[in-house]
C-alpha cells in the first residue's frame, strides 16, 4: 500500500518537520520494506530500555520429577524419530512425535467445504524437539549446543519436506507462559502441513514484487543498508548478522539472516550453521541479559518444500520477546504498536556483551 505524502506547504512543511522534532511525544508510523505492513514507535509512550527488564516472567510448575519431557520414554511419549547422543549414550536432544498434535499425518487431506466456505481435513505432521537439560533454554546453550539444534531442524525438515502433501514447514520455540509454552522443559516444535503459512506467503509475495520493480533482492538490500549503517546491529560475522528490524512490530524483536542470498534453511550447510550459531547465540543472550529472561517466541521463516523455486526471498529466524499485548488499536487495524525505538533497543542489547 502506498500513501501519498504532500510536500507542498513550502514554509508551512518545513515548520511542521521542525515542530515534530521538537516534540517529544510524536509517533512514527514505520513501513516494512518487504510486506509494506506498517508499526507505529509510540516515542509519546516510550520507556527507558530498563524498564522492560520489570516485567516478571511467569513462572511454570517447574517440578522436574513431574517433567514429561526430561525422560519421555518414562513418562510414556511417542517413539523417537530422532535421538542425538554422547559418546557415553547419554541423549543430548531428541525428537519425538507430538502426543497431542495438533495435525495427523493419519488422515490424508480431503475437503470438508460448506456451501460458500472452503475447509480442510487437519492433515499434517506435528514433532517436538526436546534438549535434555531442563533448566538450561536456548540462551543458556553453548554454540555447539545452538548448532546441534539447528542441525535437528534441519534433519527433520529434510524428512518431513519428502512426504506426500506437505507443502509448508513451521519451526518454532515458545519460552514461558505468556509465550505459549504450556511445558517449562526448553522445547521446539515443527509442524509439517499441505498450507504456506500467510505471512511467509506476504513475505515471499514483497520479496518478488521488489525484485521486479528495482532489480534488487530486497533482503540484500536491508542486510547491505544494516551492515553499513551499524545503529539496529546486534552482532554479526562475515556470514550472518543479528538486527533490530526497522519497523520492529515488538519491543526488541530481533532478526537473524544470512548475508548471501539464500531462500531455503534446510540447503544451510555445516560450516554456515556454525556460524548461525555465533550470531544466534549472540542474539539470545543479549536479549536474555537484557529483559532478565523474558518470555519469548522465535520462528524460521523459510521458502516452501511446495516444489516452486523462491530466488527473491531469503530465509530468517525472527525472535520476539514478549513485551506486551494487543489491545483495540491492534486488533482492529493489524497495526503493532512498539513503545521503543529499534535503534535504542539494539544499543541496548549490545551493552550486555
């Protein structure tokens, strides 16, 4: 969407820009580069950095005896379609069906359309990948911890794209309640289903239309413009970088990419996932340090397994801590409001290295 802005006023125009700089209380409306969604920075709203790290996580019933997932042979969960372990046959993360799916691969897609609405059979497939230490979550992993997750998620993705009518891939990890995560023992999901998710398919959608119109990759363009500019990095290396995103839709929401153009995950080789796991875990811990462990989802957006090729688009992990809620502007419009700026959040995570 595109939104006419008058420069006509002469003086009037300039008066008015120089009026907004002085007023504190002004918002930005920030437009997504690929998607053309838009955020609103409430600066009228804004916080000190500090002040999110106030807000008290929810804690679960962390009684590890009671734990499903710290021995999930005991406590009677699927058979494992992937088990890692140690020299000694200690298992170090394993993945394993999801007792309580929310798709079966049992029953294959079939309609079940009403009059005017289209609708589905809730075909698919729905795993768990589980790290054996309970209390250690994601940004208390070590590197090669982060890598050997990564190389799950890869592995399973590898398999699930291969069967029949799976089109579309989730991986995500919820970290505490208000983030989704009815179980406290550090867990990911994935989900193998015949749907592209829509926002992947916005994303994937923007990513074609700029390419179309400037010649460019619009990734390339965003990680290029990150790198030099320096204000929203976190952390980077010569193979991936770690940003508040221009138009973060959440109070220190992070991205991770790859500076090469790249649209599938699962094509990431073994020397890249190493160096995935620097910048990620980099990432983690200056959030986790940050907000003093907050709740917290990340997700891999990546192109589809649907068969078609996605040269514009490039994959990326998006983390977003759990700062606040939606209320009625949000839930009406589709608009987020952030109350700090993507510039100061990034600053302040990178003081916590």
């Amino acid at each position: 969407m595109e939104i006419e802005i008058s420069a006509s006023g002469g003086k009037k125009s300039k008066e008015n820009q120089e009026e907004c700089k002085k007023d504190n209380n002004a918002s930005e409306l920030r437009q997504d580069l690929v998607t053309g969604d838009w955020v609103v920075i409430a600066t009228g709203r804004a916080k000190r950095p500090e002040d999110f790290s106030k807000n008290v996580r929810q804690t679960s019933d962390d009684d590890v005896s009671k734990c499903l997932f710290c021995d999930p042979e005991k406590t009677g969960q699927e058979k494992d379609v992937l088990i890692y372990r140690q020299d000694d046959g200690q298992w170090t993360l394993r993945v394993f069906p999801n007792k309580y799916p929310a798709f079966s691969y049992a029953c294959s897609p079939e309609s079940l359309s009403e009059g005017p609405y289209f609708a589905m059979t809730g075909f698919g497939y729905h795993e768990v990948l589980v790290t054996r230490d309970h209390r250690r979550h994601m940004a208390l992993l070590n590197e090669m911890e982060i890598a050997e997750v990564f190389d799950a998620y890869q592995d399973r993705y590898l398999s699930l794209m291969k069967e029949k009518n799976v089109n579309y891939i989730s991986i995500f990890h919820n970290h505490g309640k208000e983030a989704g995560a009815s179980i406290a023992h550090p867990h990911s999901q994935l989900m193998a289903i015949p749907a592209i998710s829509p926002y992947v398919k916005s994303e994937l959608d923007g990513a074609e239309n700029y390419f179309r119109s400037n010649g460019n990759f619009v990734y390339g363009i965003m990680v290029e413009y990150e790198s030099q500019e320096k204000t929203r990095v976190i952390f980077e290396n010569d193979r991936f970088i770690a940003f508040c995103p221009f138009s973060s839709r959440a109070a220190f929401e992070v991205w991770v990419m790859p500076k090469y153009q790249q649209p599938y995950f699962e094509r990431t080789n073994n020397e890249d996932k190493l160096k995935l796991a620097e910048v990620f875990k980099k990432a983690m811990q200056g959030i986790y340090e940050a907000l003093k462990d907050p709740a917290y989802n990340f997700y891999i957006h990546t192109a589809p397994c649907d068969g078609r090729d996605y040269p514009s688009y490039r994959w990326h992990i998006e983390i977003l801590p759990h700062t606040a809620n939606w209320a009625g502007f949000e839930l009406e419009t589709g608009i987020e409001i952030s109350t700090i700026q993507p510039e100061v959040a990034a600053e302040y995570i990178r003081k916590q290295f």
